[in-house]
C-alpha cells in the first residue's frame, strides 16, 4: 500500500494517522522514540505491509508485469492501488471528499513534523503542496510519479517502464484491487490484520 491507502486504513480503523504514515522512515523499534500511539500505528502500517505483500491476489498482480519489471512490482502495485484508490474515492467515502480528507490528514500530521525522520519532513514539502493523493486518480500523474521514483533511485530504475502493466492489465488489476483493497479495509476497521 502506498501513503493514500495507508491514511484511509489509519482513518477507518481509528489508528494513528502520523504513525501509519512516516512508518517506512522508521527503522527498528520505535518504542524508545515515540509514543505508544504513534507506536502502535508504525506497527499497522507494517502488518498491513505483510500482508500485502504475501495476499494471493497481489502475488497473482506481480504475475501481470513483464519478466524485466518483476522486481519492482511490488513497489508498482503500492502505486497502482493508489490510484485506484483515488479514482474510486467517493465509492469507499460518499460522505468526506477526497480533498477534505486530504486536508484533515495534513492538519493533524503536520503540528508533529518536528519530531518526525528528516526524510519523511522532506517528503511533505511535497506531497500536501503537489496534491499527489489527488492526483493520482490521473494514469498519466502515475507514469509520472513511477518515473520520478526511478529517477531518485537509479537502482530501481525498472520502475519508469513497469507502468506499461497498467496500461496493458488495467482491467485486471482494477478487478483485483476490487476484490483485494476491501478485504483489507475491512480487516483494518475490525483490527484483525494478524494472521
């Protein structure tokens, strides 16, 4: 799952949202740092992260990808269901607009920054003022986005071309996270993101 996905399962499971959301810039045990609720969402962001990646409808998404973008599939996906996420908003929340649920999730990280990885400070320089949660409902911000990782990380430079899968199996890939990102909300709001 990538950050709108996260906040939304934060959101619906009434879990930290500043926890769930800098979680990858969290190295070990975050104990001694932070507070057990900014703890306990680091720890939801992770669960969910499991078992995203070892769900059988992910691992059969993977099997979509060209052999050469195998790799980074999984960091694709995450992508991927994002923007489905955002395209398909209102279906998941009638009742709050995106952009307001984008502006209640930036007011309450923010105040917090301060104490926060300095990357992850970094990246909320852009992601609020760039609108990339609202964006991503457009597969053309997506290529985007997928071309900018790759070019922050020339190791994963496999990223720019992987977004041909979701040209090629967008039909597909929307099926599963139909079947997929429900499931997992569901499990988020129940709190039964264990096994």
């Amino acid at each position: 799952m990538n950050y709108l996905a996260h906040l939304h399962l934060a959101f619906r499971a009434k879990s930290s949202i500043l926890g769930n959301m800098m979680a990858d810039y969290v190295k070990g045990d975050p104990h001694s740092r932070y507070s057990d609720i900014i703890v306990d969402g680091i720890r939801m962001h992770r669960r969910i992260d499991v078992l995203t990646d070892t769900h059988p409808l992910v691992k059969e998404a993977r099997l979509l990808f060209p052999e050469q973008y195998r790799r980074v599939a999984p960091i694709t996906l995450d992508v991927f269901w994002d923007h489905f996420l955002s395209l398909n908003w209102s279906k998941f929340e009638p009742n709050i607009p995106l952009t307001d649920f984008v502006t209640k999730t930036r007011n309450i990280i923010e105040p917090d920054l301060w104490q926060t990885p300095e990357k992850f400070q970094e990246l909320n320089e852009y992601l609020w003022s760039q609108s990339w949660l609202i964006r991503y409902a457009d597969k053309a911000y997506i290529a985007q986005t997928l071309k900018a990782m790759a070019r922050r990380r020339p190791r994963l430079s496999a990223l720019e071309g992987s977004y041909i899968t979701l040209e090629t199996h967008y039909d597909e890939l929307s099926h599963i996270f139909w079947h997929f990102y429900p499931e997992l909300l569901n499990r988020a709001q129940h709190h039964q993101l264990h096994d």
